[in-house]
C-alpha cells in the first residue's frame, strides 16, 4: 500500500487501484490477490485455512468480551482496542496443547495471559491508579471481588486536568466462547470527589454462576468526570478512563 500524497484524497476504485481512508491517513493500493477457491480448497493454502480459522476465533472471542463488559468500556477505549484485543487472544490460543493446528481454542489457551490487558493505552491502569487492592474469584460462590485499601484520590490517582469526580468499578465476566454467550455483573464505589479526602477500605463484588465451569474475567475501571450545574460528564469524552483485565480465573 502507499500513502496518498497532494491536496486531493481520493475514494473508491480507478482502474486496478483502489483509494480509501484510514486510522493512517489515505491510502492506495494495487487490485489483486489470489483467487478464494484456491485458498478454500487447495492444498498449497492448508496453513493459510489453519491460520484464518484460528484468527477468526480469537475476533469471536474479543466480540463476546467487548459485548460483556460494554456498560464499562464504552468509555474506556482507544482506536485500536479491537485489533489489540484480538492480536493477545490469538496469541493464547496458540498457546492450546491440546488440539491439532486450526483447531486450537481460547478455552484450552493459557488465558491468564489477557491479565494486565488495558482497554484504553491513553489511560493504562497501572499509570493512573497507586493504590493498594486485591482480586478474588470463589468458583463455588461465583462470586468477584476486589477489595481496596484506604487511599486519597489526589494523591494515588492520576486524573486528567479538569478532573472534579471520579468513579472505579469492577466488572466481572463468564465467558463461554463456545456458545457465544456470557454472564455479566458490576459494581461501582459511585461517583466520588476527586480530593484529598480518604477513602475508606471498600470492598466490591459480582456475582455470576456458581459452580461455573466457564473462565472468568474480572475487570477493574476509573472513569474521569466533570461537575457543570450539578450535573456529572464523562472528562474529554473518556479519553483518559481506564479499563484494565485484573484476573483472569481459569479452569
């Protein structure tokens, strides 16, 4: 591909060149590639087939992720979280010892992997909150939890200027990615002042299946807001929010 150069950007096909628009600016390039049936069917494509059906089973996972925890992210995203997301997911399922190239899966991949995976690198987790918190997952309970010791917001949080109130919330997901469906809980501290006031050791839950035998995400977030008239809005748009995989409890 090239990069469109001059005053005028062009969009669509001329000739055997296609022109469209990117995250990288506009771009061109040559019609061509190798024919689909050749690719379905020939023997020469056998790792191409193997690579595409492992690819599009990590894009299905992240789809079922981002779907489960999207009251959170929504707010809590960059450009290229869809492609990121999907490139560590790929990365676990070829972590499968167990099924044969093609075939491997997220559910028998080291999931643990996806822990410490930020939604949103303009706002990553371990550059924004310092204080002191640990996770839990009771299986049998089906219960998340991620408990905080005291801290004062202007001296652990990095907030963006304009900051006035802040919110953190754990998101807890069961994930069954064979069937594409899963199970959702959150909580939230609710909307606090961003001062030096302490905030007293908090302990939040979720609760999902007990006894699952689904892997379980728990995610941890801050949401940036300012104050007008009484009135609460997300800071530049969730610009600087942060989502964060905290852990990731696999069976």
């Amino acid at each position: 591909m090239a990069k469109q150069a001059g005053i005028i950007k062009l969009k669509g096909t001329i000739d055997d060149v296609s022109f469209y628009k990117t995250e990288d600016g506009h771009l061109a390039r040559a019609k061509g590639g190798i024919d689909r049936n050749k690719i379905l069917h020939s023997p020469a494509f056998a790792r191409t087939r193997e690579n595409n059906s492992e690819f599009g089973r990590a894009g299905r996972g992240g789809k079922l992720l981002r779907n489960s925890i999207r009251s959170l992210m929504q707010n809590a995203k960059d450009r290229r979280v869809v492609s990121r997301l999907t490139s560590q997911l790929l990365a676990i399922i070829k972590t499968d010892p167990v099924n044969a190239r093609g075939q491997r899966t997220l559910d028998d991949g080291n999931l643990k992997l996806l822990e410490h995976f930020d939604f949103n690198l303009n706002g990553k987790l371990d550059t924004t909150f310092f204080g002191l918190y640990t996770c839990g997952f009771d299986r049998v309970a089906g219960e998340a939890s991620i408990s905080f010791n005291e801290f004062s917001a202007t001296a652990q949080i990095t907030a963006p200027a304009g900051t006035t109130h802040y919110k953190i919330a754990l998101g807890s997901a069961e994930l069954d990615f064979e069937n594409k469906e899963f199970v959702y809980d959150e909580m939230e501290m609710g909307v606090l002042p961003y001062d030096n006031t302490t905030v007293a050791a908090t302990n939040l839950t979720a609760s999902l299946t007990p006894n699952s035998p689904n892997p379980v995400v728990i995610v941890l977030g801050i949401e940036f807001q300012q104050e007008v008239n009484g009135e609460y809005y997300s800071l530049k748009n969730g610009a600087f929010n942060a989502l964060n995989v905290v852990k990731v409890d696999d069976i």
